[in-house]
C-alpha cells in the first residue's frame, strides 16, 4: 500500500484517493463481506471479502502514517488497548458470568472513556451513517443498558397494536378533498417500524438480517412467477391481479 502510494512511482488510482473519495469503497466492500458471511462455506470468496474489508484500513492508515497523523501499528494497537480495557472479567478480577453483565459493564466503561468527549447521553455513539433499521435496534440496545426497557416481547407487541391503530386512523382521515398529510403518515409508519423493531430486539432477531431474508424470499418467488407467466406466453402486466395471486401461491407452495 505504501508503494501504491508513492508519488512518483505508485499508481496513479491509489495516490489520488482521499477519504472522502473511500466512503463508497468501504460501505461497497463492507456488504460484500456480509455477503459472504452469508456464504461462509465459500471459504476462497469469504477469506477474499475479509481481505478487502483490511485493505480498506490498511489505505486509510498509510494515508495517515504519510500525513504524520498516526500508523497501521496505532490502529492495532488502540483495538487491542481497548478489548484489554473492557474486558476486566478476562484480563483482571471482575466478575461477569452472562452476556448481559458483560454488555451493562462494557457499556459504563465506555460512558467513563468518552467523559472527557462531548457524550453526555447513553445513546452517543450510533452512527448517523447506520441504515434505519440497524440504526433503530442499536438506540434501542443503548437505551435497554441504562434500564429503558419493556421487561418482556409483550410491551413491543402492545406498541405494535398501538402504532397500527394510529397508523389506521391517519389513513381513515383522508377523503377525496383533503388527503392524509404525509408528514403524519409516514411518522406514524416509521413508529410502526421502531416498534417492530423493539420486538425483534427483545426476540433476539436481527431486525436488519430478517428482512433481508424476507426480501430474498419475495425475490425469489416473484422470479418464480415471471417465469411461470413467461412459460404460460402471457407477460405480467397482461395478467389480471388474480392469475398473478394464483402463479405466487404455487410459487409459494413449491419454495
């Protein structure tokens, strides 16, 4: 990486590139590794994936080592420091005998690290950049481990139902003349979705990962039906609604 970065004798591709111009490498390699992980079994693409989530660290570290800012041995090092720290169970005399002992002291030690950072909430440290829903299931996690929690799945499901009900009726309140406002329905949706959210957080389900999966499947199906109306000669969008209902519950039945 070093030598791709040389200024006279480096490629012309990496010495030009400035963190700015990376984002999009890391967030692209960064889904491909977790596609891979879906994959693991594919040990040449998954060992390939995790090489390229490194080249990306590796970059920005040589970037920093020539700017006099810091090294690849800085980074390392830092990670290493830090897993000593927050794990007192295993490298000193603390006693931690669950997940969630562990996670509620590695959550003070974190509020103590960053005391002299601009962090005075529990919920400092989500990134902006998360998609939606990682974004909602990490605020919901930060929340839980200062005690902010329904006790069980049952105070998301109620929250569920109530979300619902007001999602109904800002939709019920449109008529022809006056529209649902927008603004309203899509807060009310996207209370509907935190909601889900929580439950899936209480669950134990990844909430990101199960509509991957539901988006994968639906994927799947609807190819299904595209190819069962392309082998019936008759194109989708020729079909009534009910022949393509017809096409997706086989779809569904054979999957």
């Amino acid at each position: 990486m070093t030598r791709l970065r040389d200024p006279q004798a480096g490629c012309p591709w990496d010495r030009i590139q400035t963190l700015e111009s990376l984002k999009p490498c890391v967030l692209e390699e960064t889904y491909e590794l977790l596609a891979a992980m879906d994959r693991p079994d594919d040990q040449v693409n998954y060992i390939e994936e995790l090489g390229d989530v490194l080249l990306q660290i590796m970059f920005q570290s040589v970037m920093a080592e020539k700017e006099g800012r810091f090294t690849f041995d800085d980074v390392a090092n830092g990670v290493a420091d830090k897993l000593v720290h927050r794990h007192p169970h295993v490298f000193g005399d603390v006693k931690a005998d669950d997940p969630a002992t562990v996670l509620r002291n590695w959550e003070q030690l974190k509020q103590l690290e960053h005391k002299k950072e601009a962090r005075h909430s529990a919920l400092d440290g989500v990134p902006a950049t998360l998609p939606g829903l990682l974004k909602a299931q990490r605020t919901q996690e930060k929340a839980a481990r200062v005690g902010f929690d329904w006790r069980d799945a049952e105070g998301p499901l109620a929250k569920i139902k109530e979300e619902i009900a007001e999602l109904e009726a800002e939709i019920a309140a449109r008529t022809s003349e006056a529209p649902a406002d927008s603004d309203r329905v899509k807060e009310e949706l996207g209370d509907l979705v935190f909601a889900v959210t929580n439950l899936a957080r209480h669950l134990k389900v990844d909430a990101e990962s199960a509509v991957e999966l539901t988006t994968a499947k639906f994927s799947r199906r609807f190819r299904t039906v595209e190819a069962a109306a392309k082998a019936a000669g008759k194109p989708l969008k020729e079909m009534t609604l009910a022949e393509m209902e017809a096409l997706w519950e086989k779809a569904k039945r054979d999957d």
